[in-house]
C-alpha cells in the first residue's frame, strides 16, 4: 500500500465573541482565486462550530479543519482555494472569509520491483 502525506488542515479563526454553538461552518473551494457563490455545488457544511477541534497559536484560536474534510477522498492534484462562512439555524450565511490556497498532491511514486542479492 502507497503512502500519500496527508494534506494540511486549515485554521479558521474563531470570531471574538465566539458565535452561537448550533451555528454551522461552512467551506466553499474552487481552483485559486474562485468567485464564491452561495449556490455553488463545490460547498461542504463541517457541522456545528461546537463540535469542531480548536487550536490556539499566536495567542489566537482557530478552529481546525483537516482539508480532507472538505475535499474528501477523491481530492486532485493541483491547488484549490478555501473560503469560509457561519450559517445560523435559519440556513442564513454570513460573509465570506478571505481565501487561502494551498497544493495537494496525491501522486504516488513508482512502484519498484523486485530487489535481487548482487553479488
């Protein structure tokens, strides 16, 4: 079995006062330097902000999303851009985030044959 690095996980910043625990997170992807769009089909909801995984880092938190949660397991090669935003309970979605960008790469090397005792 191939090994593939996993692809990095992004940090969303946690808004300051912290939004209500039944709002939702919300990913929106697309090649570099997409237009979102709330209608697009390219959308994943990442579930309840309360049951997301926090980090903290440079006296900030973030909340912590593995980007195969947003992309799954058919993810690409190439580069995909990441937008963000809250949905509350209503379905209505705030803003988006800035983008972030960021490579995946799901080449596996070539498979080598059988080793042989050179003598």
């Amino acid at each position: 079995m191939s090994k593939i690095v996993p692809a990095k996980d992004i940090g969303v910043p946690i808004p300051s006062p912290p939004p209500d625990a039944t709002n939702h997170l919300i990913a929106y992807y697309g090649a570099p330097g997409f237009t979102p769009s709330y209608s697009q089909a390219q959308r994943v909801d990442l579930g309840a902000v309360s049951a997301l995984k926090s980090v903290s880092q440079s006296s900030a938190s973030y909340w912590d999303i593995p980007m195969a949660s947003i992309l799954g397991s058919a993810a690409q090669n190439g580069s995909y851009g990441f937008v963000f935003t809250l949905a509350d309970a209503n379905g209505n979605e705030g803003d988006f985030s800035p983008a972030v960008t960021e490579a995946v790469d799901v080449t596996v090397p070539l498979a080598l044959g059988q080793p042989i005792i050179l003598s």
